[in-house]
C-alpha cells in the first residue's frame, strides 16, 4: 500500500505542507533528466507552489541596516 502522505511524489508535514526536501518528485531521474534545464522544466512549477505554500501570510521586508 502507498505511503498516505506522499502522492506522485510529494509528501506533505503534518501541518499539510509540501515537504521539499523529503519529496522524492524533487530528487534528479537521470532516466528524464538528460540535463540541467530537462530538470528545472520538470519540477519548477511545483516548486514555486510549494514555497510559496510555505510562505503565505507572512511579510517580507527590505532592510537597509545590518
């Protein structure tokens, strides 16, 4: 039986975020990525939805200090 928390390769924590960095979507497959850019193409979109997942409701600042 399938991993429940994990689907086509992503895994979700237990706040029901996209775990990056335990998601096996995001690992290289050398069998379709033949190159650098095969790769980015592929997983670039869930990515940014996966980050910007993380980082809904908070704000960014630019600071000019140290």
């Amino acid at each position: 039986m399938a991993d429940p928390e994990t689907e086509y390769g992503l895994t979700w924590d237990k706040d029901g975020l996209t775990d990056i960095l335990r998601s096996t979507f995001f690992d290289v497959n050398p069998r379709i990525d033949h190159t650098v850019e095969d790769y980015l193409e592929r997983i670039m979109d869930t990515l940014v939805e996966a980050i910007n997942e993380h980082f809904e409701g908070i704000e960014w600042r630019i600071s000019t200090t140290p």
